[in-house]
C-alpha cells in the first residue's frame, strides 16, 4: 500500500460508518474504490443500512448536548487544532484525493488547502457570531437578538470535491455549536475516511463526545432517510439538480432546512475591449480543470464578434499544448474523468452538439479509459445541449455582437452559479456587474468563473439551488435567530399601547 495511505491510517478494509471515536463496518455490502487513472482497486470498505445511519444520529444528538454548551472560542479552538492536523498530513491528503477522484496533485493539493483556510476562517469567525441590539418603542425595554446552535447537521458531498466542501459544512457548523453527519459521495469514500481519522483524532485528544462529527458511506437509501429524519436540523447538499430536487422536497414535507449547491452552466464574455492574454489562461484553466468536473467550471464562451477569430486561434494552440495522464504527475495539465459513464456523456453530448450545428474545433476525442480530449465547439447561436451541464471538459463558444446580447445569452440558462467578463471598460464591468448584469451568485471581472475564495460566501441561484457556503454570513444558515426583549422598569407597557389592565 503507497505510503501516503498508511499515513492516512487507510487500510485495504475501512470502516463503513463512524460515530466520532469509534469506526465501525457497515451491515450494508462492500464498496470498491477505485483509481480512475488505470481502474485499478485501491481498497474495499462497507455501506452503511439505515440501520446504521440511525445509530450515528444517536451519537449526534447526544453530542450536541454538550458540544452546544462549549463556549464559542472555545470550539473556534478545537476548529484550529483541526487546520493543524490537516496541515501536517496536506501532502498526504492532497494524494489521495487526486488518487481517488483523479484531479491533478497540484489542485488535490490545494483542495486541501482549501480546508486548512477555512479552519482559520471558522476559528475567527467562533469571536464573531454577532446579534444585533434595537431600540424598543416601550421605555426601560431593551430589544437585541442572539444566535443559537441548530442541532445536528446533514453534509451530502460530492465525488468531484471529495473534501474541501464537506469542510466548508462542517467547520463551520462546528464554531456555530452543532454536530455533524457526514455521507460523502460512494465514488471518494477513502478520502472521506481519512478525514474522519484525522477529526477523530483531535476530538479524542480533547476528551470530547463521540458524535462531534460522525461518517456514514451510504447509498441512496441512507441520503433519503437523512433528508427525511426530523433529527436533522439542516441538510446541506452539493451534487446535480435532480439530486437537489429531491433533497428539498423531502426536507420541505417535514419543514426542515436546507442549504443547496447544484450545477453550475458557467459563462465567460469577452468584450472587445479585452486583455486577450489576460483571458486566455483563466479560460483553458476554468474549461479544462478538474477534467470539467467542477461546479464552476467554463462551459460556455461568449466572444464579442471582432475578437472571436483571435481568441479561438489562440485557443486552440493551448488545448494542443494540454498533457493528459496521471494526475500524479505534476506535468500533466488533465486527469481522467470520474468513470466511464461521464466518459459516455461527453461523447454524447459533441454529437449532440454537432448534429445541432456545433463545429468541432478541436479534441473531443476518447483517449482509453477515463481519459477524454479536451473539446472546443464553435456554436452559431446557443443550441439546446448548452442549456445542460455536461460534468466534462467541453467549451462551447459563441460570437455576439452588444454587451446586452452577450449578459441576455450568459443568463438564458437554468443554472447561475459562476460568470466571469473580461473587459478593460469600465462602462461594460460595471454593468455586468449591475442589477441587469449577470444573474448568478458570482460574478467576476478579469478573472476565470472556477476558484473562490474562502471569505466570501460561495452558491448560485436559479437551479443551482439558493445556497451560501463559506465566508460572509453564511455561518447564518447553520444557526437560528432568536430575538429578545427584556423589561427592567417596574411597569408593563403593552406594544403598540394597547390597554390590558386587571
């Protein structure tokens, strides 16, 4: 076994759930890792039953009762002590992450840096979970709110960020007062597990509660019964549209919360008055990494008409140049996709978008295995299979002729996750960026749609599901508002002056 996994604490049979201190097989049946590179097995764990699932919420819950009581710096500690423990094992993580989900080391690497910001920003933020003070209408009362844990709380991750969203939930909910339950996606479980280990680590040495965070590797079954499980104060869930349809509606019966990051359809344009060598590695970098298999990658290229020739020559030439292989080795720019059925919806979808109209620039071809080509597609106007993510490194591109043609096409789809315009006229950012502008939750200037960063609040609109993660506010949503008046006179005026005397 490579050296990185024994650090990990990763054996050739892993657990299938875990309740904080205690890792346990699941009853369900064994789960295959494996290496999208060669589909060679990695190692084998167990999935969870229901059964098992409902055993991990009685460990949350109990947990919470005391992890609730924890002063807030004082979980902002245990939080830190957590971002050093993933910082001494980053190398290690980072490999298998990019073992597992097939991403170069260098962007494993830094999925896992990912992480260890988020550690520091939730230990700041455990010092800053401010209320507000009002001025209430009666005299000698005083009005302020206050925010409360919520309970225990539901992470679904997906496979194409094994880690860094998860920690995005967690470290949060963590600083907030909450527990978490943990299912990660059936295609990255080993990556799931070592993080696990490392948590678990940390909470024994401080001689906290089993439950704190707990693992389960399930099916489909377990993410239908925690999306249906009143114990469950909040479902944060990343992963396709149909996936967080069918979330929302099952938490909605039981008016429970959730938090939801969906697909992304994300959109570049190019004025004519762009730094074309500014936008060129924002451009290969966000069609092509991760193999296309991000939320926020860029599918769609809107090139105002003077420039489309320039820009699609000069793209051309650096797809050419694009190394496809192992993710391992740092000198390939594109690892494999996830497994053969994304491989089957990236051929499907060139010929669709041929047989639409679409002129195949370059790539676009299977190269064994996993692997695919990198493709760009020169479209004539923006043809239907473009209104669909295709979790694939596919780059569709579109001449336009006004900057209102351009903002129309970018938000004529059914996602709005990421934008991006690089334009050196101010006039033109100003009114991408404008109420009329882009109607997506991230909207850049002069810099690629993929990459955010870890203070500001991270989510989309439309299909892509409402949700915030991350910095910001966004601590909000793992917590629940209760405002307080409180009367230090020796009256009782009624509000509004009303009159209510016995």
């Amino acid at each position: 076994m490579k050296d990185f996994l024994q650090e990990l604490h990763l054996r050739e049979s892993n657990y299938g759930f875990s309740t904080g201190q205690e890792n346990r097989n699941g009853k369900g049946n064994p789960l295959n890792s494996y290496n999208p590179t060669d589909q060679q097995l990695i190692a084998t764990t167990t999935f969870c039953t229901v059964d098992d699932y409902h055993e991990a919420v009685a460990a949350a819950k109990e947990a919470f009762k005391v992890w609730r009581k924890v002063p807030a710096p004082k979980r902002g500690e245990i939080v830190r002590q957590m971002g050093d423990a993933i910082r001494r094992h980053k190398n290690a993580l980072g490999k298998l992450v990019s073992l597992e989900m097939g991403k170069s080391l260098q962007e494993g690497l830094g999925e896992v840096q990912e992480m260890i910001d988020i550690c520091d920003l939730a230990v700041g933020l455990s010092r800053q979970l401010y209320g507000l003070t009002m001025h209430s209408e009666r005299p000698d009362h005083r009005m302020y709110e206050q925010w409360h844990p919520l309970g225990v709380v539901g992470i679904i991750s997906a496979f194409n960020f094994p880690v860094a969203v998860w920690s995005w939930n967690s470290m949060l909910a963590w600083v907030c007062g909450n527990t978490c339950i943990w299912k990660p996606s059936e295609k990255t479980p080993l990556s799931a597990i070592a993080c696990q280990n490392i948590i678990a680590e940390v909470l024994k040495n401080n001689d906290l509660p089993e439950g704190i965070s707990c693992l389960t590797i399930g099916d489909r079954a377990v993410g239908e019964a925690m999306a249906a499980d009143e114990n469950i104060a909040l479902i944060s869930a990343t992963g396709s549209t149909r996936m967080g349809r069918a979330v929302a509606l099952k938490v909605s019966e039981r008016l429970g919360k959730y938090l939801l990051e969906l697909g992304g359809n994300n959109a570049i344009i190019v004025t004519e008055n762009a730094d074309i060598q500014l936008s060129i590695p924002a451009i290969v970098f966000g069609a092509v990494g991760t193999a296309g298999q991000r939320c926020t990658t860029t599918r769609r290229l809107l090139v105002h008409q003077s420039r489309i020739e320039e820009l699609t020559t000069r793209l051309v030439k650096a797809y050419e140049q694009l190394k496809t292989g192992d993710p391992l080795d740092p000198a390939n720019h594109v690892g494999p996709l996830i497994d053969q059925d994304a491989v089957k919806s990236f051929e499907q979808a060139i010929k669709t978008a041929q047989e639409q109209g679409g002129k195949l620039l370059t790539g676009g071809k299977t190269l064994g295995g996993n692997f695919v080509q990198p493709a760009i597609i020169q479209v004539p106007e923006q043809i239907p299979v473009m209104k669909h993510e295709t979790f694939a490194p596919i780059l569709y591109v579109l001449a336009y002729q006004t900057l209102d043609e351009a903002i129309a096409l970018q938000n004529e789809v059914p996602q709005g996750l990421s934008s991006a315009i690089f334009t050196q006229n101010l006039k033109e950012s100003e009114a991408f960026l404008a109420a009329w502008g882009s109607d997506c939750g991230i909207a850049n200037v002069n810099i690629g749609t993929s990459g955010a960063e870890i203070g500001g609040a991270f989510g989309g609109e439309k299909e892509t599901g409402g949700g915030r993660e991350s910095g910001s506010d966004a601590w909000k949503a793992y917590m629940r508002r209760q405002t307080n008046t409180i009367n230090y006179g020796n009256t009782l005026p009624l509000a509004q002056g009303i009159k209510f005397d016995f």
